[in-house]
C-alpha cells in the first residue's frame, strides 16, 4: 500500500511527515536543513523510497485567509515539486496550514517536552498536523481545502 507525505516548509528548515500504510495516521519522518540539503531533491528521494503517492504541502495563509509572501513560495515550491514528480503518478495537494505550528507546539508541550527542546522537532511534529489533517478529510470523504 501507498503512503503519503506531509511537508512543512521554512526558510531554514522543512519538515516532513509520513502516513502509515493505511493512510490513517501521520508520523514525524524528518527534518530537512536546507542550508546543508537541498529539500526539493530530498523529497523526491523521500517519495522514490518510501513508496508515496500524495504529497500535503502547507499553505501558509494569513489569519484573515489572504495570501502572504509565505504562500506565494509554498505555492511556487509546490509547482516545483508537481514538476520534479511528472509523470510519478504522484497527487500533490496544498493545505491550509494556519496554527499548525502552534497545535504542533502545544501538542509538544503536552507530551512533556520543553521550549528548547522542540526547535530540532517541531518542524516535523507541524508536518504531522498538516498530514493528519489531510488524511482525516480524505477518511471523511471531504476534500482537502
């Protein structure tokens, strides 16, 4: 069975999240520092070797839902992506992924772990909530917005 990925992007890190096979549940998988890696091709690598067939990129809107310079590198990111992955048979979805980042925090917090210990992981925990938000529409037959 197929698996699908959830991306959390930023300017010095990315992070990624996996599904299970069943596609139920999203699990922390990575975190990519793009001063050192190159996330595109690191992605695409991810995708070849987990066997994925939908990738979740956050959107990050603004709260009023408008698009900021923040969405607009999601976006061109995201087509970047669609581009490196044609003909893969690979979905590539955007989410909106407002407060991700601080659900991913206070989920965190809540399982015992400390502001200065959540930087190396909560790129992959926002990734988590991004994936799991997807999934849980897909499983509801909604369709992801």
């Amino acid at each position: 069975m197929k698996r699908a990925l959830g991306i959390d992007l930023g300017d010095v890190r990315v992070g990624v999240a996996i599904s299970d096979e069943l596609k139920f549940l999203a699990h922390p998988l990575e975190t990519i520092d793009v001063r050192k890696t190159a996330a595109l091709p690191r992605i695409c690598e991810l995708v070849a070797a987990r066997d994925v067939d939908a990738v979740v990129v956050g959107l990050p809107r603004n709260m009023d839902g408008s698009r900021g310079p923040a969405a607009e590198k999601a976006t061109k990111f995201t087509d970047e992506l669609r581009a490196a992955l044609a003909g893969k048979n690979v979905q590539i979805v955007s989410l909106d992924e407002r407060l991700t980042t601080v659900s991913a925090q206070r989920s965190l917090r809540e399982a015992g772990r400390k502001a200065h210990e959540q930087k190396s992981i909560i790129d992959q925990a926002a990734a988590q909530v991004i994936l799991q938000s997807w999934l849980d529409a897909q499983a509801g037959g909604l369709s992801a917005l």
